[in-house]
C-alpha cells in the first residue's frame, strides 16, 4: 500500500464522516439537555470501564483466544504499518487517544459556545456520553470476541502467558483508542453540527484526523490488527451521531416523527414517517 493511496484513503474517510453528519433545520433550540438523566449514565459507564480495567481485568479477560487465525488483509496492512519502533507508535497512540483528541473535541465546543456556562456544559455531557457508551460497550466486544492481538501471534504457545500484560493478549476486537478517540470526535462535530456554530467545521476538521491518527498509530504500534481499528472507527463514529441526535433534540422540522393511525374503513392499520 503506497503512501499517496493510505493518504487518498484517509482523506475518503474525513470526508465520508463529515458528509454524514446531521444537518439540523434550526440552529441552537435543536439540542435539550437530561443532565438529570445523562450524567449518572455517564458517570455510572466511566465507572465500569475503570471497575474493567483495574480490579476485574484479569476475571474479565479471556485466557485464550477465541479469534486466532487472520487474514490476508490484516497481515499485508501490519507488514506495511508497523513501525520498527512499537513502543514509540504506542506512547504515541496514548497521547492523541487520550489526550489530544478529548481536548480538541472539548475544548472545541468550549471555544465555539456562544454561552461558556450553561451550553458547553450541555455540550460536553453529551460528548462524555458518547464516548462513554462507545467505551463500554467495546469493552464488551473486546471480552466477547477474544481476538489475539498481533504482537502476540507471532508468539510461541510457552510464551504468551509471559507477556508484559496477559490480560491484554486477546482483546484485540476492536481497537478502544480507536473507538473511543473516534466517539469524541464525532460526538462533538455532530453537536457542534446541530447547534449550528458557524465554526463547527474546525470541530470536524481537528477532531477526526486525531482519531484517524490514532487508529493508525495502534497498527503502528502492533497493538491491532487494521480491521479492529476500521471497526472501532465505525462503531465510534456511529455512537457519536447517534448520542446528541437521538437522545439529545427534540421533534422538530429537522427529525423524522413516526405516527400509526387507523384508516376510515377501520380495518387497516397505517404507519406515516414525516421528515
């Protein structure tokens, strides 16, 4: 794979993502907030992510893997991505998953915020959110799943259980970085998108290349194979839209209502979607 189609393709993705995103028929009425509702939820999932990841994290892992062969795919992208220097794509993968595309998600909605109280705290439960249902629920997957991760396939049998972290040999589906950082971003483009900042394209624009990044630095890094980062893109991106537009606006002239009614001759049933 040349660089100048890894570069065509990413480019493809930024724009796919964008294009996709909600465009609201009324600028800041479009958005209400549940802080009642939406900040334990959140709080609640951040909770059981750091329950998995800390004191149940050797319970929870699986102890083989369940998804051990790969593809022709996978093994061409990893020969191709992998840098000689794993550990550095890895700490690398840390800062832009963790920390930079958080920031730029958060921080971009705090700067584009009309009111720097009440509306960008709305904004930013509503991202939290979504990254964390996103989180949580790759997680699951991750334990469902039980794919051996690359850098432990080329390993012998005997070896494997002496890994730096065994815990983590077989969670390889699909990539949380890449999950979660994608979340962020999107979470936060779409809600910039539906209270129609004028600037909501910055939010797209620093965001999903950070997240895109970060998927690619995981592969870099030998942590995933490049179908649990396509994945965990997917799924990110899907929660990030679907977090601020289906549980965070009202019925209005940009959203669909549903309606079942009885037609005159009382014998049949009608179902009517009005956009």
């Amino acid at each position: 794979m040349t660089a100048g189609r890894r570069a065509a393709g990413i480019a493809g993705l930024i724009a796919t993502v964008v294009m996709a995103a909600p465009r609201p028929a009324a600028a800041e009425r479009e958005l209400v907030a549940h802080h009642a509702r939406d900040v334990p939820i959140t709080l609640g999932l951040v909770g059981l992510w750091v329950l998995g990841e800390t004191v149940a994290k050797d319970a929870l892992s699986p102890d083989a893997c369940r998804w051990c062969a790969t593809n022709a795919v996978d093994r061409g992208v990893r020969l191709n991505l992998r840098w000689e220097d794993t550990a550095l794509a890895k700490r690398l993968s840390d800062v832009t998953g963790f920390a930079l595309t958080p920031l730029a998600a958060m921080g971009g909605l705090v700067v584009l915020s009309p009111d720097r109280r009440a509306t960008a705290l709305h904004d930013l439960v509503i991202v939290a959110e979504a990254a964390a249902i996103a989180t949580d629920l790759n997680y699951l997957v991750k334990i469902a799943v039980a794919r051996e991760r690359p850098d432990v396939s080329d390993l012998a049998p005997a070896d494997k259980p002496r890994t730096d972290r065994p815990a983590e040999n077989n969670l390889s589906f699909n990539s949380g970085h890449a999950t979660s950082a994608m979340a962020f971003a999107v979470a936060a483009g779409t809600t910039a998108t539906l209270r129609g900042y004028r600037h909501a394209w910055a939010v797209w624009a620093t965001g999903v290349p950070l997240a895109l990044a970060t998927g690619y630095l995981r592969i870099a890094g030998d942590r995933h194979w490049a179908s649990d980062v396509v994945t965990g893109w997917a799924v990110g991106a899907a929660v990030g839209v679907a977090v601020p537009y289906l549980l965070h606006t009202r019925p209005g002239p940009g959203r669909p209502t549903v309606a079942l009614g009885r037609a005159a001759d009382a014998t049949t049933l009608g179902l009517a979607v009005a956009w």
